[in-house]
C-alpha cells in the first residue's frame, strides 16, 4: 500500500523537533514525502493590545528563524531539502496543520506532546487535543522516550470497530520493525439495576478476556500470545500502567469521536491518556472515518437509485 505524505507540525520546541524527526523517520521508512508545518504566531502591539498584521519581512524573518533552527538542532536527521520546504502559515497551530493535511490528503499528522490544564483543554488550548477532535487521519503526538521506537502497545476493546485501531498498530509496527503488544483492560460491569442479574463479575471478565482473544485472532494474529495482555480497573489508568510497565515507546488507542460536551465534563479514555501517558501516542479515529464512509456509500446509492429519468434502474 502506498502511504500519503506525512505531516509535522513544528515551532523551535523540543517537543516539535522531536516530532519532525519521528516524522521524517517514518516517512523514510515508508517511501513517503515529509511535510513540515510552522503556524506563524501573531505579533501582537505592546501591551498585548491588539495582534498586529505580517508585514512579509516578518512573516518571512520568522520562518527562517524556524529553518534555522531545524538546521541546528536536527540538521543531521532531516535532509536539506524537506526543512527547506517547511510550510509556513499565519494561524492556530491545529487549524494550519488540518488544513495542510487536508491540501495534501495527508496519512498522518505527529506533534509534539505537551500537557495543558482541563480548562485549557475543554476549550481547545492543545493542538494536540484539538486535532484529535477534529480531523479524520490518525495523530501522532510524540512524547519523551527512545528516538526510534522499537515497542509499540496497542490498545483496545472487544468489538469489531476496533480493527481500525490493530491494523493501523500492526501496519506502522511493521513499518518501523517494533515489537508489538496488544492490551485489553476488563473494566467493571455495568448493569441497570432494574434487570436481575445472571452473570458474576468473574464470568463477566472470562468472556471479556475470550472475546479479546477472538479479535486479535482475527485482526492481528501477528502478535505473539506472551503479548497479548488483559487487565482489570478503568481503561485508562489500566493502559498507562501497562505502558509504564512494559516500557513501551508508542502507544496506539482509537477514538471514538465523543460530543464536546462529553469531552469537556467528563472527557474520554483518549484524552484523559493524552494528559497522563509517559509514551507517544497514536490516535486512530474510528467513528468519524466509518460515518464518512457509510455517509458516502448511501448517497453512492441514491444517485443509482435515481438515474436518469424515464429509466429504471435495478
């Protein structure tokens, strides 16, 4: 299969150096083109009044302070030629990267990891957090570890949306020879009370465990026994504690694609392990790319019902 460029987004950062150099990495490995991004922050007047409007020279002298530092910094992982066609853009770090992304019909962002506080994050203060939310690729935000991962987790649950996830786990594994494990975590069984209960907790997890054990037959049968891992507590705590323990340097969740208000009340596994995981992390979306799909096929299948006037169309 062949992969679609990979785009970084960078500002001078560690973390953002870091993720060009994941980034280039991987594209290397998969023959695909690397795409550097740096969103121009506003200049804003003296006393933080007002932004002041890019005047080129700027906008311009900004860009090659990024160029520069790319070349001292990480000059001797990235070639020549990709930091020298870093895109540069005026706007919000995560709005230029999906729009770019979008432009070049992108395989993957990655970013750099930073933790934010829940007031910052419910309105949108993370790039990382608000790529997650809105676009349809997966998303890469690289956190500290070894430079070139070589144990990738994957984890996730017992139903078939999932094979998404274990593919996309499988397929970057592969690509950059990581080692892979899969981690399923039995979270408490949830019963209305109004219904009589027949099955014990500990049924409840033999079946949970069974059914695991099922889907990585099925999606990845690749991974070997010893790495196929079930734990018991709330998702995701039971995630970054296999992380931790394991030592792994990529972890792989898929998202589901909550509403907002969820998110902002409650949150969900996948950002609550974007605040807390000691590794990357690589976000799969699963929801939103399946409703676009069947979005697409049902109007695929109006426009054959319709046809041309006159005819019928079987």
């Amino acid at each position: 299969m062949t992969w679609k460029p990979i785009i970084a987004g960078v500002d001078g950062s560690p973390e953002s150096l870091r993720a060009a150099a994941l980034a280039w990495r991987i594209a290397r490995a998969a023959d695909a083109r690397c795409i550097l991004v740096y969103s121009v922050p506003d200049v804003w007047a003296p006393g933080g009044v007002a932004p002041l409007m890019h005047s080129p020279e700027i906008f311009d002298r900004l860009a090659a302070d990024v160029r520069r530092c790319l070349a001292d910094e990480v000059g001797a992982e990235i070639p020549v030629i990709v930091r020298d066609g870093l895109v540069a853009r005026p706007g919000r770090p995560g709005v230029v990267l999906a729009e770019v992304a979008r432009e070049y019909d992108a395989e993957l962002i990655v970013v750099g990891g930073r933790h934010h506080g829940a007031l910052a994050r419910s309105w949108g203060g993370s790039t990382a957090h608000y790529l997650v939310r809105t676009v349809d690729i997966p998303v890469l935000v690289v956190g500290p570890g070894r430079r070139v991962p070589e144990r990738m987790l994957v984890a996730t649950d017992v139903f078939d949306a999932a094979i998404p996830t274990l593919a996309a786990a499988a397929r970057y594994a592969g690509l950059l020879g990581a080692r892979l494990r899969a981690v399923h975590v039995v979270e408490p069984a949830k019963y209305p009370t109004v219904v009589p209960l027949s099955l014990d907790q500990g049924e409840y997890e033999r079946r949970a465990r069974a059914a695991f054990e099922r889907l990585i037959e099925k999606a990845v049968p690749s991974v070997a026994p010893a790495d196929r891992v079930t734990r018991e507590g709330l998702a995701d705590e039971g995630i970054a504690e296999e992380a931790a323990a394991w030592e792994a340097d990529v972890t792989v969740v898929g998202s589901h694609g909550k509403g907002w208000m969820d998110r902002m009340l409650i949150g969900s596994t996948t950002e609550r392990l974007l605040n807390r995981l000691p590794t990357s992390l690589l976000v799969v979306p699963i929801l939103r790319r399946a409703r676009r799909r069947a979005a697409q096929t049902q109007k695929a299948r109006k426009r054959r019902a319709s046809g041309p006037k006159g005819k019928v169309v079987i």
